[in-house]
C-alpha cells in the first residue's frame, strides 16, 4: 500500500470562540503580554533603510526562523497568511548594512565592551578578516589568502586534529550536505552540528523505539485529535504560529495538556496576533497543566503506565490497545514487569504530582482514541534525555497513537531546518540516508567516490574538551572551522570554554555577524569570512521543517545593503576543498545549488522529490503524511519496541533545588528584550516558588545565590507558579553553574539541568569565605546527574 500524502492546508473554522477567550477586555489592557503590534512597528522601523527587500523576504522566502516552516506568508496546515514576531526578530539578519569600518577596526578591548545583543545590531561582517596572535585589531584579507592560510593549515595538521560545527542559524540543506561531504573529503570525521545541544536525544530515542528519527505526524494531527499533550515546552513563545494551530485544535475539541514545571504564562493564555478573534480576546490555550519535578517526567509516565496496568487487571483492553501491540510491538511483558516492581510513593517523590493527578491523566489517555505527543527541550537536555523520550514511545505504542491521523509523537524543534542537518550528514554518527556504519557507509563511497576515514568522529562538546588535550596527543583539536554558533552562550562552563576556544591555534568564524566568541583570542590567528545568508544564495536552497516538509526559498534580489564580498556558505566549503586536496576536489565540486539537490535525492533516498523543488512556495514532504504508517515501522521486523528504564536518581540531597534553563524573548541565545513579555522577569530573576521562598525567609524582588561545586549564580526572587524545590533561570545566562563534560549517554547532548543551594545574597556573600569555596569540584560532584 503506498504511502498517504499530506492533503495541504485546511481552512479555518469560521465562527468565533467565546469559551476559550482569556477577557473581553480588548488586547488584554492591564496584563502582562508581549506587544506585538509595538513591537511589529519597532522592526518595521529597524528595517526602514530595506524595506523593500525585507518585504519580499517575508512574502517569498522560507521563514529562517523556527522549525514550523512558512514558506512565504503561508504554510502547509491552514489557509491564510502567517507571520509571527519570532521570524521578524530575526529579519534585521537579513537586511542590514556591514558593519562601519571605525568600529570594525577599533581596538578588540574597545569591541569587547559590546555583548551579542550589541554585535548583532552593528551590521554584518563585510570582507574576510584576520586578526593575528598579539595584534590589537582586525585587519582586512583578501579571499584568496585567508583561504589558503586556512587550507595551509589543514595540510599540516592530522584530519583528527580539526573539527567543524554548523549552527541552525538560517543554513540550507545545500550548506550542511556539502559540509558534511567536504568534511568527509577532508579526512576528518569531527563535524557536528546545533542539534547536538537541542534535539539530538529525539532522534536517537526514535529511533531505539520506532526505527526513525523525525516527527511522525503534522500539525494537522493536532486540529481534531482528541489530546494534544506538549512536555516541556513553551510553543507559543518558541513558534508563535503553533498558537493558531491550537486554537483551530481547540475549537475542533482537542484537549490540550501542558507538562512542565513551570505553569508557563504563555501556554496558559495567549494573545495570537495574526488571528483577530485571539488578537482582541485572548485565548486560553492548556486545559489542564501537570507541574512535574524537573527531571520527574520518567516516573511521571511510569505512573500512568502502572495505573494502565492496574486498569487492565480489572478489565482486560480498558487501557493498552492490544491489537496493536500483539500486531506491532515488542518489550510488552518486559515493561510490564519494570513497571509494576517500582512503588507508587517512588513514583511521586520523583514526579512531584500527586497518584490522583496522574492517575486523571492516565484515564483520560485510556480513554482518548487518538493522541498526539509534542515535547520540546524540557525533555531533551537531560543526561537521561533519550530515556526520557522513550517513554513517551512507550505511551503511544501501547495506545497505539502512531502511524494514522490524529495519532503520532512529534519533537516539537525551533529552528528552520535543524531537522535536516543530520538527515545531510552534518553529524560524527550519521551519513546521508542512514548511520555512519556498514552497507550505508559503502553506498555512501561508491556515490562519492572516495574512501571515507573509518574513525569515530567527536561530537561538539568532546571535540571542545580535546582542544586542551597535551599537544603530543592525535586527537587534540588545533583548528576550529564554525559555520555560525557562540560557544561561549551556548555550552555548560562558559569560563571552560573561553579558555579552550583561546587555545586553538586557528578558528575559522564564517558567519553573517560578529558574536563574543569571534572576538576571543587565539594562538596563531582569528579567521572571519563573511557569509551569505539563505536569501541570498544562488540558485536558492531548502529547509527541512519539523513535519519534514522540504520547502524551497528562491533567492531573494533587491538587497540594498547587499555585502559584496560575502559567499554562499556552500561555495566557501568547496573552495576549501580545491585548497587542500586540488588533485580530487572534483569528487566534490557542484556547479550550482541545483546539482546539489540532484545527489542528495541520491545519497538520502528519504529525499527523492527535492530536485525538483525549483520555485518559491515548492515543497514535498519525506516519509508521507505519517511514518509508522498502520504501525509498521522501519525497523528489521517492522515492529516498535518498548523501553524499560529506570526512575533516575537526582542526587538531589535534602534543601537543594533542581534547576533549569528557560528561554525568554530570545532565539536560541540571541536575545531580543532584557524583561520577558510574557511574565515581566528579567535576564537575572530566578523563578521560585512562594511557598519555598517563604520557608528561606526570601522576600520577592530579594538578592539571592544559587551555588554548587561549579559555579555561582547572584539573581534575584520572582515568585511563579512552579512546581517547589524546583528553579529556573535564563539561558544562557545560567550556563555558569553548569559542570563541562556531563553528556547524555546515547545522544551526547550536555545536561543542562543541576542541583544547587539556594540562599539570601546578604547570608551568602557573609558566609562564602569561610564556608563556601569556589569552583570546588569533587569527585562525587563531576557525576552528579540532576
């Protein structure tokens, strides 16, 4: 039977909706909310010297921001045009000027006194630089010569000895297949890429559990599903677009139930800007909310698990889907067993909900035909963030919510095409169209036409690590080559990472604009090649959205800030590889975008359809409406399996809080607003619970600490509504309390999540020279894994 396809967008229900309306007061006057339309106006104003070209990149072009894909002003859900604050943010990118060359070429002291905040609103980098050990400036290069001392380099050095990393910042297919395969034609296997520290664990968790790596189900499955059920994830501040979404979801009768520790603002109520109806009134999106410990969410599914079982005593089919999993799935008895051994009063010291509470959950899921499961990071950045998913697998199969309409597990990603960096090869473990490994790794050199290095190459984190490994040693990274990324704003122990991105002999940034991390020294020279960004790419170029739906954005003219010097970063890659190796670049040499696209047709066979993608608002998704298709998975016995893990210990010890990260008005770590429209915080509150404030003698808006053995954070209260013994502070500027070298076991995402001693700064800081010494690192402390 062949696969369904995608039916295209539905229209909008046309009757408004008073029920789900947060106030009949217009424009929710008096609360705290995002301004959309002041701040709509404000990025009109930003744009007001390329108006024009920015106009035409929002109508023709393939939104660069989140992961929903908009292609245009329109996408592949629901009819009418879409556009959100998250992508105007980030418009600005897009159009401006290079930066003035008085400022460019000031004293790097003098550039060092921006943040990225700053950089980013200067302009983009206008001609390649150089900046070399001692010099006090950045100083004009000519391509030729900053790629032949880049190239001169890598002749010198052990393939094992440089790395690549690509981040999701607007980069192509294009650009992340012919990285991947240039990298490759290098020698070196140490090429990673932004999903390592966002989803990696979704893909590798997948596909333990179901045989593939990507969202099962679309947005569509949303609108008429009976739940929709989001874990640890602010959607509607990530992916504006989603909220129109869960609107029609709502007006079609889907339940809607938010999981996370903090009862997020955003899910809660919200005022959906390009929707009137939601605009004027408000919609209240959750109906129902579960504030699970942070790292809690195991024994959260496991008691829905164990009351399904109890279910299933009484009266045999009331809660698994027999057929199916008799049909479709392995591991049955196994979890069962697993389940059933662990105690509920475990369960609940670790999920911090009450049995009553999760057993509402567990019956109304038993109850629900159809069911969709979205999580996000509050899920993924864990230590145990592949266990974490399989869970939710767990869940679906057993209901059997996989494979068919309104039924599916969806990681919920936030940039435009991050879901097809691996799916190009941009990874250490994977090749186009399957594992770097076996029968694909042939295929892939018969295609290519060279041997490929058989050594396992880094991910981000370790290839990081080993830049301060003896200088005797094969592996000790010696040259960095960054399409994009700030280290120092996105990895744990931002101080580590400063010194080791100081130790590099070179580092390459090809980029679009400056970030802290291109202004840190290194031992030879700082290397700065000016990039195009997707707009503006000949032939133009795809991105692969969350329903991996391959959309196509043509490039945009009319630039009337154009950069004259920068290249498309696909083109950059294979002057790079006629450098170094000239006898056989040809093995890697592509005319145009559009040979590009012809063989990744061939090497990722999921991706026949993408050459013929030639012209704005041209898209195919891979894989078909649903994969798992009438629970059939693409695994060797064509059958899903469940996972039995355990309930991880914390190690959190009596006092201590569990903290995490959140985003506020930010992408990724580019900042937009130093106060979060959505809840009123700033960069350095800490979201707290009243209740455990009180019980510390900590008034709200009061000077704290968090502290452990790696780090300090000074902040100050906020009270919220999140779950007690649990805190959160903002990315990246709690990444200081985070220990280096703590990865997730099968995907290598670092945690992000870690216990801390919360108190009084004034307690603290009288305290701290005697009792407290900092950056104290125990043995016990380094495998800490909150």
């Amino acid at each position: 039977m062949g696969k369904t396809l995608h039916p295209g967008p539905q229209k909008k229900a046309a009757m408004p909706s008073p029920k789900h309306w947060v106030s009949p007061i217009p424009f929710g006057l008096t609360k705290i909310k995002p301004k959309h339309i002041r701040d709509t106006m404000k990025i009109a104003w930003d744009n007001k010297d390329n108006l024009g070209y920015a106009a035409n990149i929002i109508t023709k072009g393939v939104c660069d921001g989140c992961a929903l894909g908009v292609s245009g002003l329109y996408d592949q859900t629901l009819t009418g045009p879409h556009v959100c604050t998250t992508r105007l943010n980030v418009l600005r990118l897009n159009t401006a000027g290079a930066i003035k060359p008085e400022i460019l070429h000031s004293d790097i002291d003098d550039l060092r006194k921006y943040d990225s905040t700053e950089l980013r609103k200067l302009g983009r980098i206008p001609y390649p630089m150089i900046r070399r050990k001692g010099e006090r400036k950045f100083s004009r290069i000519t391509w030729d010569d900053a790629m032949d001392m880049i190239a001169d380099k890598m002749k010198k050095l052990d393939p094992k000895q440089y790395a690549f990393y690509l981040t999701s910042r607007g980069i192509t297919n294009e650009s992340y297949y012919v990285a991947g395969k240039v990298s490759r034609f290098l020698g070196t296997n140490n090429v990673d890429n932004a999903s390592r520290i966002c989803h990696s664990p979704s893909k590798t968790a997948l596909k333990r559990s179901i045989g593939v790596g990507a969202s099962t189900s679309n947005y569509q499955d949303w609108i008429g599903t009976d739940v929709l059920l989001f874990w640890g994830s602010v959607a509607s501040n990530s992916s504006p677009v989603s909220s129109k979404y869960m609107l029609e979801a709502k007006k079609k009768g889907t339940k809607i139930i938010v999981i996370n520790p903090y009862k997020e603002p955003a899910m809660d109520k919200y005022w959906i800007p390009s929707n009137p109806e939601s605009a004027l009134f408000g919609t209240k999106i959750a109906d129902d909310f579960y504030q699970v410990n942070i790292g809690g969410d195991i024994a959260f599914m496991h008691g829905i698990m164990k009351h399904w079982f109890d279910m299933e005593e009484r009266n045999h089919g009331s809660a698994i889907n027999h057929s199916f999993v008799n049909d479709h799935v392995n591991g049955y008895e196994e979890l069962k067993a697993q389940v059933q051994e662990q105690s509920w009063e475990e369960i609940i010291r670790s999920a911090g909900v009450t049995k009553e509470r999760i057993i509402e959950l567990a019956e109304l899921l038993a109850n629900s035909k159809n069911a969709v499961y979205a999580w996000a990071l509050g899920l993924t950045m864990h230590s145990f963030a592949t266990d974490n998913i399989s869970q939710v697998a767990n869940l679906a199969l057993l209901r059997g919510h996989l494979g068919r309409k309104y039924a599916g597990l969806m990681p919920f990603r936030g940039h435009s095409s991050v879901q097809g960096s691996g799916e190009m090869g941009a990874d250490p473990f994977v090749l186009p169209g399957g594992d770097f490994y076996g029968e694909n790794m042939e295929r892939i050199e018969k295609l290519w036409g060279f041997e490929l290095a058989k050594w396992q190459g880094d991910i981000v984190g370790v290839t990081l690590e080993n830049i301060l490994l003896p200088e005797d040693h094969e592996r000790k990274i010696k040259m960095y080559y960054l399409s994009g990324g700030n280290f120092l704003e996105t990895m744990p122990d931002p101080d580590f990472i400063e010194k080791a991105l100081s130790e590099l002999e070179i580092r390459v940034h090809q980029d679009i604009i400056l970030n802290t991390s291109t202004l840190v020294d290194a031992k030879e020279a700082v290397i700065i090649l000016p990039a195009k960004t997707r707009y503006e790419q000949e032939g133009g170029g795809t991105s692969t959205s969350t329903e991996r739906m391959v959309y196509f954005s043509p490039e945009i003219e009319g630039n009337k800030n154009m950069v004259e010097e920068a290249r498309a970063e696909w083109k950059i890659y294979i002057d790079l590889a006629k450098r170094v190796k000239p006898e056989t670049a040809h093995l890697v040499d592509f005319k145009n975008a559009h040979e590009i696209r012809e063989e990744i047709a061939k090497a990722n066979p999921s991706y026949e359809g993408i050459q013929n993608l030639k012209k704005a608002g041209d898209v195919f998704q891979w894989g078909g409406a649903w994969l798992c298709e009438d629970g059939i998975c693409p695994t060797a016995d064509g059958r899903g399996s469940l996972i039995p893990v355990e309930i991880p210990d914390l190690g959190k010890k009596e006092g201590q809080f569990i903290v995490t990260s959140r985003r506020g008005k930010q992408f990724n770590s580019m900042v937009y607003s130093e106060v979060d429209p959505l809840n009123g915080a700033g960069r350095y509150d800490v979201l707290m619970n009243a209740e455990d404030a009180q019980d510390l003698s900590i008034a709200e808006g009061e000077g704290i600490v968090l502290y452990n053995g790696f780090g300090v954070f000074q902040g100050r209260a906020k009270f919220v509504e999140i779950a007690r013994g649990n805190v959160e502070v903002h990315f990246p500027e709690g990444n200081f309390l985070l220990p280096r070298g703590r990865y997730e076991k099968f995907a290598g995402i670092p945690d992000y999540n870690i216990t801390v001693t919360l108190e009084k700064a004034d307690r603290y800081n009288a305290r701290k020279d005697v009792e407290y010494q900092e950056k104290r690192i125990e043995d016990d402390e380094m495998n800490a894994p909150a």
